[in-house]
C-alpha cells in the first residue's frame, strides 16, 4: 500500500467530508428530481421565462440569462419579478446589449469546455 503523506491524509479526510461527496454516499430519494420539478408550481414558473416580469420579462436574453429570481423576490417580493442587479435596460425585445457579441464568443468557448469536460452540451 502506497505511504500517503500527512498533507494527503489530510486532503483526502477534507475530500470525503465535502458536501458533494456525502451527498453521494446518501441514498437516493423516493421521488426524483425531475419529478419534483416538474410538478412543484414553483419551479414551472422559474422554468418558464414568458412569465417573467419587468425589464426581465421584455428582454432578449429571458431565455439564455432570466435573472436571479432570488435577487427578483429580495427586491420586490416576486421572484418573477426583474432582476435588480442587472445593468442591461432593454427597452423591448428588440434593444441589444453593447457586450452581446463577446458574451457569444465567451458562451462558444464554454459551450467547447464543457463539451470535453463531458457537460453535454
Ligand atoms: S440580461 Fe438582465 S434584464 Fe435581461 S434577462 Fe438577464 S437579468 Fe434580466
């Protein structure tokens, strides 16, 4: 057997003490994710950008980006509401960001990332 040092005993006990690896060893639930999802009303609604409201509602990107609904509930109480954080004020669906076409060069890299990373894109 392999002599692990101190420093790599520690990284290992530090490894499987993650959240992520504990949540792998449990064991699964009854009702899948997918399940869940698909009939918590909730969850309908953040996965269905029509509904979105103010600027996120009548923006371009509702469906690439959508805003933090967490953010959207902080600020006004409606987590369909628009994102506060965000800088972009698009008048309609119509108005283009200045960044979009870097924003697009930057999702082309990632989407390539992930494809050999095995995301699945
Ligand atoms: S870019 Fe801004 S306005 Fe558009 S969906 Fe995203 S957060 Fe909302």
């Amino acid at each position: 057997m392999r002599h692990l040092a101190g420093h790599e005993r520690r990284g290992r006990r530090r490894a499987l003490r993650h959240p992520a690896r504990r949540a792998q060893r449990r064991e699964r639930p009854e009702t899948p994710i997918r399940d869940i999802v698909a009939n918590t009303e909730i969850f309908r609604r953040v996965l269905d950008r029509n509904q979105l409201g103010g600027k996120c509602g009548r923006c371009r990107y509702k469906f690439t980006c959508g805003g933090c609904r967490a953010m959207a509930l902080f600020a006004s109480g409606d987590y369909m509401g628009e994102d506060p954080q965000c800088f972009f004020e698009p008048v309609d669906e119509t108005t283009v960001c200045e960044h979009e076409a870097e924003t697009g060069r930057v999702f082309e890299r990632y989407a390539l990332m992930a494809r050999y990373a095995g995301g699945g894109i």
